[in-house]
C-alpha cells in the first residue's frame, strides 16, 4: 500500500493558520496511519512526503520540513523499532537535504535494517521519473545488453529492487493525479481519493480504503471469471 499524504496546506487555510501548521498537524496522521496499517497486516507501506518537485516551495517551507522530518523520525524512531518495522527512505540524493537529516535517515535505515515486521518506505525528495531514469543510467553503467532488458531486468536497478508493486493507493483531499509518484510500482495499483484531508484523516478511513479495495475486481488487463453465468466486460 501507498499513501500520497496531500491536503496539509488547505487544512491549514480552512483555519486561518500559516502552511506550516498543517504539515505539524499531520504528524499524528502518519503514527495513526502506519499503527493502522501494520495492526491490519499490511506488509509494504510507502509514504510520500516530499517530492522533488517540492523544492520549488517557498524557502521557508521547505527549511521548516526539513525540520519538522528531522524532529519526526528522531521521535518515533524507537518506537517503530520496537515494532519491528524496517524504515527506508527513498530519494535523499539531492544535496540541499541537511548533512544532519541525511545522517539521521542513514542511522533510521541501520537501526531497523534487521527487523522482519512491515516495511515502511518514505519517499522524501522523490520523483518517480527520476528513479526510472537512474536506473536507465545503471543499466548502461552495467554494461547489460539492450536485447537482456526487460521489465524484471529494469526493476533489479530500480532503487530498493526487492519492493513490490503497489496494490493500493490512497491520495486524500480528493485530488486525483499521480505526482509522479513511484510511476514503476504503481503501473497496475488501485486508486482511491478520499475527499478527507491528510491531517483528519485516521485509522478509520485508512481501515475504510482497505474495504474498497477488497471488493474491486483486479484484472490486469484480463477478463473477469464468471459469476453465476453472468460474463462481465
């Protein structure tokens, strides 16, 4: 499952408050959120939470992320720990993330390295056309011949190769694009826009995303079986 946590700015404007108070305010939707999910059996969670597009921002929005992540991951830490729950992070190449978030990322990945319980994946300075990119890049690198690529081929040099595709992704505040997130995973995802912003969203409406999941026909691009003699297209 994946999670595009949009919808902290305009929470905020509804209340009169400055942008930033949204992004703070979300920090207690991401414990619920990630509670919610490893509580339900959710094996791979990934959460955008800064793309490389976001760098455009104001500069005082994005230093105030940087330091709200950095406040976030250094408190909860433990904690997932404790849970069992292997972090990463995916992106943090690009070199106006802070030297001490970076470590703090780095040391996150090493604590948890060896837990077996839910993998939560962040994805912080993300851009899924740059990751098919880089991997373009490795191929190349690699020396592997046009003729031996292939998808398995092209996603051994994805960043984190081992993740798998993404079944579910939920995009809160009711916007409906993509963002250019994770492109490669979520080729065959199902899509859900709850209309609830990210701060206000909690266990309850994860737990009501996961129902409509479960009872959508996932085909592939096939044909559905039969049910009760009745063929549908």
């Amino acid at each position: 499952m994946a999670c595009v946590m949009d919808g902290n700015g305009r929470w905020a404007a509804q209340r009169s408050l400055p942008r930033t108070s949204g992004h703070r305010a979300a920090e207690t939707t991401v414990i619920d959120v990630i509670e919610a999910a490893r509580t339900a059996g959710v094996e791979w969670l990934s959460l955008y939470a800064f793309s490389t597009e976001n760098w455009s921002r104001p500069s005082s929005e994005v230093d105030y992320l940087m330091r709200l992540v950095r406040g976030v991951v250094r408190k909860h830490a433990p904690l997932l720990h404790a849970r069992g729950i292997r972090c990463r992070f995916l992106g943090v190449s690009d070199p106006r993330i802070p030297r001490a978030l970076a470590r703090d990322f780095a040391d996150v990945m090493t604590l948890t390295g060896d837990n077996r319980g839910m993998t939560l994946t962040v994805a912080f300075d993300h851009g899924g056309r740059g990751d098919i990119v880089a991997a373009a890049r490795s191929l190349i690198r690699a020396g592997v011949a046009a003729e031996a690529v292939n998808e398995r081929s092209f996603a051994a040099h994805l960043p984190f190769p081992d993740t798998p595709d993404v079944d579910l992704v939920i995009r809160t505040s009711g916007e409906q694009r993509i963002s250019n997130f994770m492109l490669w995973q979520v080729a065959y995802a199902e899509w859900v826009f709850p209309t609830v912003l990210w701060p206000d969203f909690r266990a309850p409406h994860f737990l009501q995303c996961l129902h409509t999941y479960r009872e959508r026909d996932r085909r592939f691009g096939g044909v559905p079986p039969e049910r009760n003699g009745d063929s549908r297209s």
